[in-house]
C-alpha cells in the first residue's frame, strides 16, 4: 500500500448490523483523536458484538509523522478537499481513499480533530443543520455523546470536509474538538472515549448488559458557523495578547484580545462581534494578517 495512505483498522462484531467509520489524526497535530481511537479500539475488540466499527487514526499519517496540521508533501489540509480526487495531489487521494473506504456505506461518520498547536477550544460535539433529516440524526448522536458544548453549524456546510461529504452521502455525522496545544488532558480524552462508546452501545452494538458511566457534564448549546477560517481575522502583523478566554461568556463589543507591534504598541483592538460564548481563541501568539484570532457562537 501507498506509505501515504492511512490504514484502516476494523472491529467486526459476530453479528451483521450499523457500520460507524471514526477518523482521528485528520491534522497531524491533533492527538486526542488518534489516542481515542486506539484506546476505543482495544475496548471494542473485547466487546463488540454486533456491527463494524473502522478506524482511520492517524487518517493523514504523513502530517502525522511532522506533527503539522497541512501535509507536509503539497501544503494542503485535508480538512478541506474531501472528497478528494484519485488523480489529485497527495492529500486528495487521501481524502478520496478515507472517503471510498470508511465514510460511504457507513451509518454513521464521527470525526476525532482538536484544536491543534494553534488554537485553543472549547472541548465540544458539532454537527451540520443544513439538512432537516440528517440534522435530526446528528443531534441525536451528538446529544449522546454529551460534550460539554454542542454546537450546531447552520446554513450551508463547508466544503471539503468529511462531515460535510457524509452529508453528501446521506450519512449522519458528528465531529469533536478539544482544547489541543500540544497538550492531551487525561479528562478530555475520557470525553472522547466514553462519548463514542456511548453512541456505539446505543446503536446496540455492545453487550446491553455493558455498563457506561452516564456524563455528568451539564451541555451548553451554541450555534454559528464554526469555521476556524472564517472567524475574527487578523488585519496587522505582531503579537496577539488575548483578553478573553475559551468558554466565557462576551456581550457585543467586549474586548477580546489585542494585537501588538515589536514595539509593544497596539495594533488593533479585537472585539466581540456580538454576544455569545468564546469558543475558540488563537493561541499561537505571532500573527499575520487573515489569521484567525477567535470565533464568538452564539447561545441557544
């Protein structure tokens, strides 16, 4: 097989039933989801009974390897060409064997991704509201997974993402995030494992009788666009110092962080757009303009 396609594991119950396909590691500097995979790996080949599972963690293993979040081999995000192409550069045809092999047929898509070295968020469960049939189905599954944020993306989904291609598909879909840095929180990976084995149990594809401690986290619900390239940008070059921090709640114009110069002055001033709860901030501090410092969503 080509060294730059992932492998992808499989978990078979003895019995025929729902096929969930789980990515993690889709940026390579992202390892809560590549971690929880492999630890809900080793718990399902124990306890699955009915159904498939299939894992694709790390599902971009040459950015893997660099610990970047762009392919290292033609500077594209995997994120953002599913589909993919079998023609195309590297990352498409990985995006294009991850969707031949593990999104289409599945039941259901849950895709493991993380802040990564740049960012900081809210450990949370999204999914896409664009279409009602779908939407239901992935509340549904999000709500079992009972992050502490749930966020609904409105409107049209983004393209070039595997959610957005098991839309496409007709497949329902969840993602995850997590706070990233570099950093992987024993707390927030037991969120990651204990969440999809949850969906996983009730999709009765384990044991009944198998007991999962029921989340004592109280969800908070939010919605907005949720794209981390679309969010508050960058105008200036320099230093983001942040005001504001993951989780807390803004009111339409409160400063959020500020940007300065070498010389310690002030760039630019970011404010809230609108109010809602802070769900992502930059945590890189150097910064160029068109990055994205912070997206703000808004309470349900």
């Amino acid at each position: 097989m080509n060294t730059l396609l992932p492998t992808i594991e499989y978990v078979k119950g003895k019995i025929d039933g729902p096929t969930i396909g789980i990515l993690g590691g889709v940026h390579g500097d992202e390892f809560e989801g590549v971690l929880a995979c492999r630890q809900i790996r080793n718990i399902l080949q124990k306890s699955l009974i009915k159904g498939t599972v299939k894992f694709a963690a790390p599902a971009h293993p040459v950015a893997w390897h660099d610990s970047t979040r762009a392919s290292p081999t033609d500077g594209l995000n995997l994120a953002r060409v599913f589909p993919g192409n079998t023609s195309g550069n590297p990352t498409e045809k990985v995006a294009a064997f991850l969707t031949e092999n593990l999104i289409k047929g599945a039941d259901l898509l849950i895709d493991l991704h993380s802040a990564g070295k740049n960012f900081d968020m809210a450990l949370l469960c999204g999914y896409l509201d664009s279409d009602p049939a779908m939407s239901i189905k992935s509340a549904a599954y999000a709500k079992i997974f009972d992050a502490p944020y749930t966020w609904k993306h409105s409107g049209p989904p983004s393209p070039g993402r595997s959610i957005s291609t098991a839309e496409a598909f007709g497949i329902p879909s969840i993602y995850v995030e997590g706070r990233g840095g570099g950093q992987v929180r024993t707390t927030d990976l037991e969120t990651y494992v204990s969440g999809v084995l949850r969906i996983i149990h009730s999709m009765e594809m384990l044991d009944q009788s198998s007991k999962f401690p029921k989340s004592s986290i109280t969800t908070v619900s939010v919605s907005g666009d949720g794209n981390t390239d679309e969010g508050i940008i960058s105008t200036t070059a320099g230093y983001f110092c942040t005001t504001a921090e993951v989780g807390s709640r803004v009111a339409e114009g409160d400063l959020l962080g500020e940007v300065i110069d070498n010389d310690a002055k002030t760039c630019e001033k970011i404010f809230s757009p609108s109010s809602g709860i802070v769900m992502l901030m930059r945590r890189s501090t150097q910064v160029s303009p068109g990055d994205t410092l912070s997206i703000v969503a808004s309470p349900l």
